[in-house]
C-alpha cells in the first residue's frame, strides 16, 4: 500500500462525520493532508497515523 501519491482517493477506516469515508490526497510528504469527497472540510494527519487509518486505496 505504500507509495500514496496527490489525487488519489483512499477509503478510511472511520468515516467522516458528514457521512463519507472516501477522501482524496491533496499534501504528502511528513503530514498528509486530506479532504472529503462529500463536505469539502480538509484534515491534516501525520504520516503514521494516516497509513494506520487508510483501509484501501481506490
């Protein structure tokens, strides 16, 4: 699962609170940044944490 790349869309383990699990990769590097697909809100993960919580890439 390793090389994530900006654009691509990954399924999370926990979805978001508006409803939507499947968010796309808009920062990568230490910190990644994602943002929704359904609201548009972005959240900015660090990088372990992040690989925890990805369930797929899409």
């Amino acid at each position: 699962m390793g090389d994530y790349f900006i654009g691509d869309k990954v399924r999370m383990k926990k979805p978001h609170p508006c409803g939507s699990d499947v968010w796309t990769i808009i920062r990568v590097g230490m910190d990644f940044r994602i943002k929704c697909t359904k609201c548009g809100r972005s959240v900015m993960l660090p990088r372990t944490k992040f690989e925890k919580s990805v369930r797929q890439k899409l």
